[in-house]
C-alpha cells in the first residue's frame, strides 16, 4: 500500500518536494497545476492540470483518489486555491500542509513602498516614475490600462493578453535572473521604478538587488493573508517533517 501526496504546485518548492517524495519508496505523488503555463517543464511523479472546480471539487478528487496527505504549494498570490485547499482539507479530514516561502526583506539602501493590491500600485506609480518595470506576471496588467503618459516593459514567462497599458514592451523570460543581468536590463530600458510582487524566493531576487545598486524606487506588492487558523512551513524540509505519511 503506497501513500498517496497531492501537491498543488506552481512553484520551484513544489517541483523540489515532488522530486523529494517520488525517490521515497511507498509514496505516490501527484502535482496539480491549474495550466496557466504553456510549457511547465518536466515533474517528477504524476500530473493532473486544471482547476478542480471550487473547494467542493477538490475535495471530491481527494476522496475519489485516496489522497492521504495534501500539500499546498501553491504561489503565495494564488489566494483562491488556498482557500479552497483549506477548506477542502476540513471537508474531508485530510491532513493538510501549508508551504510559502519566506517573502523579501528590505535592507539599507532600499526605497520600497509597500501595496496591498495591484490598483494600489498603479494608484501610486505616476508619483515615482515614468518608465516602469513590470514584473507582476501576465495576469492583472488590466490595473495599470488606463495609465498614459508612463512606459511600461512588461516581464512575463508567457505573452500577455489585453487590456494593457498603451505603451508597453513585452519582455518573455523566465527565471532564474542574476544582478547583472538585471542591472543591465534595467539600465537599458532606462527604468526608473519597478513594480513587484512580494513572491519571495531566490530566483527572481535579483531586480531588487539590481534596483537598490542603482538608487531605485520599488513598489511592493504585499501578499495577500493566509486563510484563517492556517501557519505555513516555509521550506521543503518543513513539509517533510511535518507529513504524516507511510
Ligand atoms: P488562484 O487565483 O488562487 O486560483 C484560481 C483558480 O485556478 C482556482 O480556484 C483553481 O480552480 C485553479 N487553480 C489554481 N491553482 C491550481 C492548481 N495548482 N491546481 C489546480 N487548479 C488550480 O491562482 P492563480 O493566482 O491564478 O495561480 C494559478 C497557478 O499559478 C497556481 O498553481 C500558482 O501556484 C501559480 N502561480 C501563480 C502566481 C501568481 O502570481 N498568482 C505566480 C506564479 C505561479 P478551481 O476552483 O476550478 O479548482
């Protein structure tokens, strides 16, 4: 009898803790992914992509395929699986671990002003720049539409779909980034501000090194509150140790 762990991924963690629970004999690992990426790159174990529908689907697809351990490991903006998963999880009494990893730290010499939302970020650009990097993912970029008189160079793994800003430059790329090379991005594009989501993690922390050796201002956007009585580990090593399973 094996054990079987449904990730729901989307993130490096949840590709590092499939790796991790596919070499331990006994163990059976699914990741979902909800397809928003046109070529995810390799797992290992299974894959499943597309929504559940709702907390009430998840919750179906946990009973109907004998999931014994759920681990959420989704983006720490992903709010809506999150809250399904944790909804899911009380349903149907699966044990449930929650993984996010540590969000960014500003350090001496950082200009960050801090956003609870993408509206509030484009409330606030037109008073720090007008020649912003974008960096908050393709989805959302309708908040910052009506913004004229601002260049916009738009970073995403997949090309973006309007509604848009007027004057935007798509850049497709995907991490991980170096100092350097986002040192020279900005100083190419001519920046003067960058707008980020607070994703933590280390593959995309290098515009915020890059941005602070060049003096310049950072909108943050701060993450969205886990749901209520939920704590997450922050690493794959605290999800194993967390797991209950065979
Ligand atoms: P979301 O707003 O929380 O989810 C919207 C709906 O998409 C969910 O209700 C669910 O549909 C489906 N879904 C989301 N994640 C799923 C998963 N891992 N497996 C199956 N269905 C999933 O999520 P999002 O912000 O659009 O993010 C979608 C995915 O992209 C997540 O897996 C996340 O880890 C990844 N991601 C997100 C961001 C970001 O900035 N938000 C950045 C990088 C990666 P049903 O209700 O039908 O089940």
């Amino acid at each position: 009898m094996s054990s079987h762990v449904l990730i729901l991924g989307g993130t490096s963690e949840a590709r590092a803790l499939a790796t991790a629970l596919a070499a331990r004999p006994g163990i059976r690992v699914t990741t979902s992914l909800a397809g928003r990426v046109a070529e995810p790159g390799a797992l290992d174990g299974e894959v499943r992509v597309g929504g559940f529908g709702g907390a009430g689907g998840l919750a179906g697809w946990l009973r109907e395929e004998g999931v014994d351990a759920l681990v959420d490991a989704t983006h720490p903006f992903a709010e809506s699986i999150t809250a399904n998963a944790a909804r899911a999880a009380i349903e149907t009494g699966v044990p449930a671990v929650v993984l996010r990893r540590p969000g960014w730290r500003p350090g001496p010499g950082d200009h960050w002003h801090p956003v609870t939302s993408l509206d509030a970020a484009a409330e606030l650009l037109p008073r720090l720049g007008r020649r912003v990097f974008l960096t908050t993912g393709r989805l959302g970029l309708a908040s910052f539409a009506r913004l004229t008189g601002i260049h916009f160079v738009v970073r995403s793994v997949d090309p973006p779909e309007p509604p848009m800003p007027p004057d935007t430059h798509v850049l497709l790329a995907r991490g991980p980034f170096t100092v350097p090379g986002e040192t020279a991005l900005l100083r190419e594009h001519r920046v003067d501000v960058l707008v980020t989501k607070d994703s933590g993690g280390a593959a995309t922390v290098a515009k915020l090194t890059a941005a602070r050796d060049l003096g310049l201002p950072v909108v943050v956007v701060q993450r969205p509150p886990l749901p209520d009585g939920v704590t997450a580990v922050p690493d794959v090593k605290g999800v194993l140790e967390r797991l209950v399973i065979g």
